[in-house]
C-alpha cells in the first residue's frame, strides 16, 4: 500500500518501510507493557518488530507518521498476543500513540488499518485484548468475548469481523508484491488501549 497524508495531517504505512523507527518502538511498547509483560525485553521487541514484513501478511506492524517522517504510534497484526491466551488468533496488538498526538484520530486510524488489512488476508475474526479502553474499541465495532487475568491483572479479550470493505482499504500497488515493499519510496496488546487514541 502507497501510503498517503489523510485530513488530519498524517500517513500509515508499513513499519518494514520505516526501520529506523524500530528501536523507537521497541523501548516505547516494552514500558508500556511492562505490567503485563514483565519478562518482555528490548531486544525480544526489537527482533519482533524488525522482523515484520510489508503486506498483506501475519505478522506486520503499521507506523503513523508526521508529513515530515516523525514517528505518531503503531499498531501490529499477530498470530499470537499473549502465551496464555492462544484459543484465539489473529490478534490486533500493540496499539501505542505517543502522548502528544492522541486526540487526532491517529489510534483509530491505526486500528481500521489493521482491521482492513485482516480483511484483506480473509481473516473471520480479530482479536485483541485490553485493560481500561472497551469503549474506544466498542465505538469502533469491536465486542467483547472473554476476560482473562494474569495475575491480578484482569483484561477483555475483544473481537471483530473484519470485512472486505473495511473502512482502511488495502491497495497494493502494481510494481510490488504481497510479501515485498514496492520498488518505489512510500509516502496503533492490543496490549491496546494504553495509549491508543
């Protein structure tokens, strides 16, 4: 997909398009997570998000970004989210927003791009799970379908049907392929909610 400015003054594209932001935000989702994945290193997340590819494909990561390059937040699409909640896949992850930027739209941005790209990839159902922000993602047409807790940490599990004609279409353009970036430049556990919006 060529990513292009929206209205509100920012882009989403593939986070394989952008690595110099991987390092970004594997220091960002480690802190944010830290109470539900305490164990979670730097360079787990690192390696994780280097290692998302452009798509349409399981796993890849989105960025949001300023006209100018500026990292705004990320969301990922995964196979698993969590080790002790695998009867579920795939999984919206990892929705962040810098503080900053929240209130622009760019985590509800971040999650229809996500949803469409399921969509594209014909996914039934997409999952996710969240401490504090059901109502973001109810107003996005997520339910919830579970609670689990780690610990004393309890969360919903939220899902969706993606369709294919989700709001955040995926195009992906002639001179690419699914699994590789284009060969031209390209101009939001959900662990979600911490920092969506």
């Amino acid at each position: 997909m060529t990513a292009a400015t929206n209205a509100a003054g920012f882009r989403i594209d593939y986070l394989a398009r952008h690595p110099e932001h991987v390092g970004t935000l594997a220091d960002l989702h480690v802190a944010e997570w830290r109470s539900i994945l305490p164990d979670w290193t730097y360079a787990e997340a690192f390696a994780e998000l280097a290692s998302h590819a452009v798509g349409p494909v399981i796993p890849t990561t989105f960025v949001a970004l300023a006209d100018d390059g500026a990292l705004l937040g990320s969301c990922s699409l995964l196979e698993n989210d969590h080790e002790e909640i695998r009867e579920y896949s795939p999984w919206l992850a990892s929705l962040y927003v810098l503080e900053e930027q929240r209130g622009r739209g760019v985590g509800s941005a971040l999650t229809r791009r996500v949803v469409a790209e399921a969509a594209a990839l014909g996914v039934a159902k997409l999952y996710l799970y969240v401490r504090d922000a059901q109502r973001f993602y109810e107003s996005l047409g997520w339910r919830v379908c579970a609670r689990y807790a780690f610990g004393e940490l309890e969360v919903d599990v939220m899902s969706i049907e993606p369709r294919a004609d989700s709001t955040a279409s995926v195009v992906v353009p002639a001179n690419t392929t699914p699994a590789g970036p284009a060969n031209t430049t390209s101009v939001i556990p959900a662990k979600a909610g911490i920092g969506s919006d």
